[in-house]
C-alpha cells in the first residue's frame, strides 16, 4: 500500500487552503442570493423608553461577538413658557354702538371696532348716542362707557404673587359716565377709577356692579360683593351695595331704585355679555 507523503503539517495546511479557496468561490453566491447586506444574525436593539428609537441602537453578532454602534446627537429638550412669566396684559372691545373712536399715542384717532386689543396708554372715547364695552380679561371686569364718554387706560399691571396672577388697573375718566361690572376671583387684583371726587377703588374677590362718572358720583348696585372704596380730599368713604355717594353731600345714602332702573338694566345686560369671554381659558 501507498504510504500518504504529506506530513501532519502539511495536511494541515492543505486543508486550509482548500477551505479559504471555496469560501471565496461561495461567498459571492450567498450575497447575490440575499439581496441587499442584512444585519448579522442575533441582532439586538437597545433604545430608551423616554427618547426616540434613533437615538441610540446598538447590536451585535451572536457568532464572532464582534459589537456595532450606532448614535446620533439627542433631540434638544423642548422650552415651555412658565405659566408664572408676568406679560403686559390688554384690554378687547365686546361691543361698539355708533362712533367710538380710540388712540394709542393721545393725537391721532381711529374708528374703534368689535375686537380691537387696547394697550397700556390707550384712549377711549365715544360719541353722541354711542357706547362701547371693554373686557379686562385677567380680572374678568367689564367696564361700558356711555355716550360722551372718554377714559384712558393708564396702567395695567401683572404681577405673579405665590403661583397667581395678581392685576392692577387703573383707568382715567375724563368725560362721561361708565358701567363696570366686576368679576374677581383673585383677592389681590385691584381695579381703580380716577374722577374729580379723586380715586374709586375696587380690591377683593367676588362680584360688583358700579356707576361711576366723571363729576364724582358713585353707585353700588344691588348684588354687589365687593364694596366700592372712594379716596378723596376728605379720606376714605366705603359704598356698600345699594348706596349712592355724591361728592357734594360728602357721605353715602341709599339709592333710589325709580331713578335707577333702566342703568340696572344695563349693568345686568353688561354683566350677561361678559359671563361667555370671563368663562374662557387664558392661553
């Protein structure tokens, strides 16, 4: 019998050689028959739950262990306004009834219309048988200003006071006469009317319902909360519900109801149209 003249040795690399030459011969094969490359077997994918999948993914290969990676740079966290950043707060018209013009610099004057946002500085006025309603939307106060009737919107300020918003008004009655109607639900929020009898100011949460005119005369009418509070030359004078102060008397009386029914008609129609912008949310 022929002896084998190969030695162990050269077996070995014989065999080697044969199984690199039919790995080259197959492995153009295998790829063309798959198509496309595809991810080695025993794939894993690795992603957090908080962040989107293409953030980070890693996998690897069950049979040489070798590991792949691959990452991209983290979406950046989104910015949220806080709820408590004070903003300059404004003023919308409701309503106009005939000529009511308005002005933002005190010289030049334009029509006033339905929706128009008034500023800090704004002034208001209306002519012979027209109004207009004007809504605060923080407070939730509603102020009307009659025929011949002229204010300026002196300041509006917001300030933020553990988590709420806290709002200063102060309007300037030059001309006229205004209803308002007052719907607070901040105790801290203050709402003050500038006349010839000096200051009427409204500080609390509730409900109140005034007349209040340019010569100094005050009405609190019925089902007002939240007392009327004049300073004046003479010190401070509280209008409780149902009272009327004339500067001249110097001290509040009771109204007169004969007197007063059509304006009570019309702080009622007031308070109506603004109970629907008062109930919506504020962005």
């Amino acid at each position: 019998m022929k002896q084998d003249t190969f030695s162990p040795v050269g077996k070995h690399v014989l065999h080697t050689a044969l199984a690199a030459a039919i790995l080259q011969l197959c492995l153009p094969a295998v790829i063309n028959a798959q198509g496309a490359p595809q991810p080695p077997a025993g794939l894993r994918i690795v992603a957090s739950s908080s962040a989107p999948q293409a953030n980070a993914a890693a996998f690897s290969a069950a049979g040489n262990g070798t590991l792949y990676a691959q990452a991209s740079t983290p979406a950046p966290p989104l910015q949220f306004r806080s709820p408590d950043s004070p903003e300059q707060p404004t003023a919308m018209t409701l309503s106009v009834v005939g000529k009511c013009e308005y002005s933002e610099d005190g010289a030049t004057f334009t029509n006033l219309a339905k929706g128009q946002i008034l500023k800090q500085g704004a002034i208001v006025r209306t002519g012979d048988l027209a109004r207009t309603d004007i809504f605060f939307r923080r407070t939730g106060t509603s102020v009307r200003l009659q025929a011949g009737s002229e204010i300026r919107i002196e300041k509006m300020m917001l300030t933020v006071q553990n988590g709420l918003p806290i709002l200063n008004t102060l309007l300037d009655l030059r001309k006229g006469r205004i209803f308002t109607v007052v719907r607070s639900s901040v105790a801290g929020s203050t709402l003050e009317i500038r006349n010839a009898a000096g200051r009427s100011v409204v500080e609390g949460s509730g409900i109140g319902r005034y007349i209040i005119t340019a010569d100094g005369t005050h009405v609190a009418a019925q089902g007002s909360v939240i007392p009327l509070k004049v300073i004046g030359e003479n010190g401070i004078t509280v209008i409780a519900a149902g009272q009327q102060f004339d500067p001249k008397a110097g001290q509040p009386f009771a109204a007169s109801p004969p007197l007063w029914v059509k304006d009570m008609i019309e702080l009622d129609e007031l308070q109506a149209v603004t109970e629907e912008p008062a109930a919506t949310p504020i962005p």
